[in-house]
C-alpha cells in the first residue's frame, strides 16, 4: 500500500499542476531514452546490465536562464547482467537545467530511486536516492537531446549512462 501512495503522489502533484489556474509558465516534457551502459554492485557481486529503454514526463518552471521542475521515470526491463534476471525501476526526481550558452546546459537529478531485480532478490531492492549529472543541447525549440550519469546507492547500487530526448509541449 505505501509504495501505491509514494508512485501516485507525483502523478497527483502533476495533475494538479497542470490546472489551467496554474499554467502559467509552465512547461510538460515528455522524455525518452536509453540506458546505454549500466552496471550493478552488491557487496559480493558486480556485474553490466544490458541497455534499457525509459520513458518520463516532466513539469518545467521557467526561470530565466533556468529549468527547474519534477519528474518521473520508469526504466523498462533489462537484463541485470546476473542469472539473467531482469531489473526495472521507477525513479521520481527533482531536475535542474542551468543553461551556458543559448542552446546549451547543465544538468542535475536528485531524487527517490525505486529499483527492483526479478528472480534474485523479490520485491524492491533499493529505495533510495539517486543523483544525476548531466549535459544537453537544445536542438529546435521543442526538443532537447541529453546525456546524464546516475548513481543510485542502495543494498543493490546501479550506476548508468543515459541518452534521452526530451520533448517540451
């Protein structure tokens, strides 16, 4: 029942925020990617995942020079790299878009990590904190191309490149 609450209240906040009353500049983005390399650490073991697919929404503040906002991330299903059992998560984040240039940025995810590895260990292995590191590129006006390193430190730690593309409505 408390990880139901914990998966909806997010999706709660972005409904509520997406009010017409509340609008006003805002941004929703819609995010898609690829965990290029991933690798697992348990204290015994280590082992390279396979490559993943995510897909995300974001609600955006626009600040001048500035994105600041809230997103959620789901990490489909993937090959740990240990007695083939596969590993997915969900991740809810708060992210930060600094931007250098006119086109370019920074990037920073912090936020909950809900990790878990069918097969090995039942149920959720990591409910913990994951920090994001990231650049990116704005190629048209609507849509951002970005790399980010994640870490997530928990019982099972996961560390992963990711690619993604980040459409803005």
């Amino acid at each position: 029942m408390r990880r139901s609450i914990v998966l909806l209240l997010p999706l709660a906040a972005l409904l509520v925020a997406a009010s017409p009353a509340t609008a006003a500049g805002l941004d929703f983005n819609v995010t898609g990617g690829l965990d290029v390399a991933g690798s697992f650490d348990l204290d015994v073991l280590s082992s390279n995942s396979d490559p993943g697919f995510t897909l995300g929404l974001e609600l955006m503040f626009d600040v001048p020079v500035v994105e600041l906002g809230v997103g959620v991330e789901y990490g489909f299903s993937r090959n740990s790299g240990v007695a083939d059992a596969d590993a997915k998560y969900w991740h809810f984040y708060g992210i930060g878009r600094l931007f250098v240039f006119s086109r370019f940025y920074l990037a920073a995810r912090l936020g909950y990590y809900d990790l878990s590895v069918d097969d090995i260990i039942s149920g959720e292995v990591g409910n913990d904190y994951a920090l994001g590191l990231g650049a990116g590129v704005g190629i048209l006006r609507n849509l951002k191309v970005e790399l980010i390193f994640n870490n997530v430190t928990s019982s099972l730690d996961y560390d992963t490149w990711a690619a993604r593309v980040v459409y803005t409505f």
